[in-house]
C-alpha cells in the first residue's frame, strides 16, 4: 500500500500530461490544417483574379484594332480568364466556408456590381470597368488574406 502511495502521484502526473500533450497536439494539427486552406483558397481567388486582370488590361488596350499576339497565345490568355471566371464564381458561392466573410462580401460586390451593356458600349470600355472592378477586388482581398492568415506586415 505504501509503494502505492508513493508511485500514484507519478502515474497520474505521467498519464495527465501525456493526456494534455496530445490533446494540444491535435489541436495544433487541425488548426494548421485549417490554415493550410484558408492558404489555399485565398492563392486561388488571389490568382483567378490576376488571370480575370491580364486578360481585361490586354483587351482594353486593343480598342476593336487585334491586339498582335499569336493565335496560342490569344488562346491561353482566354482559357486562363474563363477558368478565372468559374473559380472567382465558386469561391463566391461557397468560400465563406474557408475564408472571411469580409472576403466572400468583396467577392459578392464584384460579381453584383453594376456593368457595362455589350450592346450599348465599346468593348475596350467594358474591358476597363472589369478591369478597374477585379483590380479593386484583388487589392480588397489581399488584404484580407493577410489579415485573416494573421500575415499582418507581409
């Protein structure tokens, strides 16, 4: 009963800390995990609206005249933008569930904002505005990302 005595207080101590260690591990892992795609998502928005950005800068600077790039590269720069386009959508549709609300906010703004109609206006000058809006957007977001990923003075 005595050797009891004397080895309790270790076992309990040895069994608590190991309990408390993992329990904090754990919790370390999912809380990276957790980042790791907030991280994500926002690289991807933050991408999406760059592709969106290059394409609309080339062709608000064409105004109707063919803006002299080969046609692959004419190609590549319109496939970048439409798959942009869909990944901006689906981050607006369900990107509250990863990043900031304030995000998914700017994201909505951008795809609710009020546009140029095709029929009354000149491409360059509808290119411009998204230009503008996606340019606006993007400096929104990176903000954010650096203050929701607590990447304060990156």
């Amino acid at each position: 009963m005595e050797f009891l005595i004397k080895i309790a207080p270790g076992i309990i101590t040895a069994i608590l800390g190991s309990y408390l260690a993992a329990r904090w591990s754990m919790k370390k892992f999912y809380s990276k995990k957790w980042w790791d795609s907030k991280e994500h998502a926002y690289a991807e928005i933050i991408d999406a609206l760059y592709d969106v950005i290059q394409y609309c800068e080339i062709k608000k600077e064409d105004y109707g005249q063919g803006n002299g790039y080969p046609l692959e590269k004419e190609s590549e720069f319109s496939s970048n933008y439409t798959a942009a386009f869909w990944k901006i959508k689906r981050a607006t549709d369900v990107g509250a569930f990863v990043i900031s609300a304030e995000a998914q906010n700017v994201l909505e703004n951008l795809r609710e904002r009020p546009k140029l109609n095709w029929e009354d206006n000149p491409s360059w000058d509808i290119y411009e505005e998204d230009y503008e809006a996606h340019l606006n957007s993007l400096n929104k977001i990176v903000e954010l990302a650096k203050k929701d990923l607590g990447a304060k003075n990156a």
